[in-house]
C-alpha cells in the first residue's frame, strides 16, 4: 500500500508537533509505522490523503454514532455556523440539549456544557469534593479519566499504550489524594474506604471500561459501588464519556439501572465536535458558580456549534428501532471477528454492549487491568496491520474499543470479514 503522502505529513508533522500528532495513541507507537492522515470522512468509511479507503471502527474514538458527515448533522451545522460560530453567551441549542440529557438520564437534574471530556472530569471532581468537603478520589487501575494530573495514576487508554503507569511532571502531592482500586472488584473499592473514613470524597469509574480494551462490569459490581458509596456517603461519579448514548438512549446508568451522584459526558453529545458536560443532583450542581462558590467557566463552553451538532444527533437517535440497529450491528461485528479467528485457530476473547465492541487475542477472561495489561501487544501489532492494510481501520492500540455507527451494515462487515480472514491467518503464522 503506497502511503507516501501521509508518511511526509508525518515527519512534517514530527517536526512541530510532539511525536507528529496531537494526541499519543495516533502515532502508531503500539502497532509500528506511521499514521495515516485523513482526507475525508464518508458515512462509515475514512479515505486517506493517498486516496486509501477504510471501514473505520473508531469513528472519532465513539463520538460519531451517526457516521461521517451525517446528511442532517451537516445540513443543521451550515445553517448555524451561517449565524456565527461562537457568541460567549447563552445559546437557544444550549437549553434544549441540556433538557434533552436530563430526561434521558434522570440521576443529572442539573448539567453544565464544558470543552472536554477531561474538563468534564476535573470540573466533577472539583464539585465532589466541595460538596463533601473531602479531599480523596477513588479510580480504577485501567480506567481512563483524561488526563487531569490527579487522575494520571495507573491510568489505561493512551498512557498504557505508551508504557508510562503514570507522568513526570505530575507532582507527587497532586495524586496524593488519588487512591486506585481494581475493577470489577467491590472488595478493593471497600478496603480503601474502611482505610480512610469519612476521607473520601468520591468514587469514579467508567461503568463500562473502554480505555483497556472493552470490560464490561461484573453482576453485581456496579450494584456493590452504589451501595458502599451511600453507606460511607461518598459521591458515585459514572465517566459515561464514552458509554454515554453510545450504549443505550440512558447511557450505561440506565442500562444498568444505576443511579449515580454525579455523571460526565462527551463524544457523541458534541455528534463530532469539542465538548464535555457534567451534571448531577441538583443540591450538588447548585454550589457550581454562578449559582454557588465552585468556579468552572470556559470561553467557548455551550458554543451553537458543538451543541446543535450533539442536538441533532440526539434527535436521530430517537428514531424507532435505532438503538436495536446499533446492538445487532455490534453483535454481528463481533460474530465476524470471533468466526475469523477460531477458523485460523487463534484464541479470542469478544465482547459487545450498545453500540461499542471489544476482542482480545486470547480465551482468557480480561476483567480488569492486571488480566488486560499481560497480553501479548505484538500479535495485535501484526493482526493490526493486515487489517489496515486490507481496508479496516481500527484503533492503534490493543486498550481501546470499537464502535459501530448506524450507516455500518452489511456491506462493511463483508469487507471486515474479508480482512480479518487474512489478519488472522498472519496471526496464526507467527
């Protein structure tokens, strides 16, 4: 495959950007070579700058759940972006999107538009521990929370790709607060809360882990989390950056039927533009400023773009029968992955939930860091290049997820299955 465009863009690109890209994993340290660069989308493929064409799987790292340049995201983006671009004041679309989070999930009463999903967190946590009046955080070693230096701690996604269990430059007093327990284990989660009484402020985790791969919770574990939370009255922070309306209209919260204190928001909330959110119980929310003495302010925070991107893909989502579209086409995408795979004779491990799919190269069960963490990172490299170069692009990385969108279908997943016939056949050669 000739790549010689993007590979000039890169060492452009290596020249005045760190490492040649604007966000760790895009560089390809995990799988070897270098990126591609991207030209355009079209609905659930990407073509690169030499003209490639990929089934792309990571559509925008979850946010595009209506694929690429989605007719009526693109049509109601122009007519905004002819009114302006960014005012610094309330916007109509702003109101109406948060009304519409609120009644999809009933824990957040009360939500404020940010940036990023990283500022979405921080600002939590800052509100956490005001309400509180607590100062330690409880994570889960693989869950990835952006990267916030109190939340770079045995972290998983870009900085468990690059090697680093945490980052210089993060000062030992920042984390000192931060205490890491493992996923799926309550235990772990109690054991630190008997440790320090009355000291934690609260308890965040991703209710779906994607940023190791794709983990989905244990019966009973999330359950375990709310009740220990209540019983040592800490606050329960669900990160549904990710799983939020990717994996069911009320996010993982109302999957589960769980209701967290406190919830943050991304990716599909912006339909593919910058944005973040966090929202909670009322009492909680009302002491963020104006309203109480928690300061958070963001200049293009609820900007008309990002919001009526996120509206109206809210809006096409609750269309009939989409959100069971999306669950087949998970399961089907895994079922083309699993079928490959046991035909090369190579061990898998897949799973699906909503729209986001997940698969390791071993029969293992991964039910946490420690299990993901140990596996063999060159067979994904090779399985990761034959895929590429055969028309699919998925994350670089062996900690990430997949997504489906509602425009993959028949067709793509031919095209997939094509490609991890070959894939994996290379794997089995190793």
């Amino acid at each position: 495959m000739d790549t010689e465009r993007s590979r000039n863009l890169f060492h452009r690109a290596q020249r005045r950007i760190p490492g040649g890209v604007n966000s760790p994993v895009r560089a390809f340290k995990a799988v070897g070579g270098h990126p591609r660069f991207i030209d355009r989308g079209e609905g659930a493929y990407m073509v690169d700058v030499d003209g490639h064409r990929y089934v792309d799987h990571v559509m925008s790292w979850g946010a595009l759940i209506l694929g690429h340049a989605h007719a009526s995201v693109v049509a109601d983006l122009t007519e905004t972006l002819r009114a302006g671009t960014s005012f610094g004041a309330p916007c109509p679309a702003e109101v109406e999107l948060a009304e519409r989070i609120c009644k999809a999930m009933p824990a957040v009463q009360k939500v404020r538009m940010v940036n990023s999903g990283t500022e979405a967190v921080m600002s939590a946590l800052r509100v956490a521990r005001a309400f509180t009046q607590r100062k330690k955080i409880v994570k889960f070693a693989g869950c990835y929370h952006g990267h916030a230096d109190m939340l770079l701690v045995e972290a998983g996604s870009g900085v468990a790709t690059l090697g680093l269990p945490d980052s210089p430059g993060v000062p030992e007093a920042t984390v000192a607060d931060t205490l890491v327990a493992r996923y799926n284990d309550a235990d772990s989660v109690r054991s630190i809360l008997e440790a320090f009484p009355g000291e934690v402020a609260a308890v965040i985790v991703e209710p779906v882990a994607g940023n190791m791969g794709l983990v989905l919770p244990e019966e009973g574990f999330l359950e375990a989390l709310r009740a220990l939370t209540s019983e040592h009255n800490a606050l329960l922070v669900f990160d549904e950056v990710m799983t939020g309306f990717r994996v069911g209209p009320g996010g993982a919260q109302g999957r589960f039927g769980i209701t967290p204190d406190m919830t943050t928001l991304g990716k599909v909330i912006g339909g593919g533009l910058p944005v973040g959110a966090f929202g909670g119980r009322a009492e909680i929310m009302d002491l963020v400023a104006p309203e109480g003495p928690v300061y958070q302010a963001g200049t293009l925070s609820g900007n008309p773009l990002a919001m009526q991107a996120g509206l109206t893909t809210l809006r096409e989502l609750d269309e009939p029968g989409v959100w069971s579209q999306l669950a087949a086409s998970s399961e089907a995408t895994v079922e083309v992955l699993n079928n490959s795979a046991r035909e090369a004779g190579v061990p898998i491990s897949v799973s699906s939930v909503g729209a986001m799919f997940g698969y390791f190269l071993t029969d293992d069960a991964i039910t946490d860091w420690d299990s993901a963490a140990g596996l063999d990172r060159s067979l994904f490299a090779r399985f990761y290049q034959v895929m590429l170069e055969s028309g699919v692009y998925l994350a670089p990385s062996p900690f990430e997820s997949g997504f489906v969108s509602t425009v993959h279908g028949d067709a793509e997943r031919e095209i997939l299955g094509a490609a991890a016939d070959a894939a994996f056949q290379a794997v089995a050669s190793e």
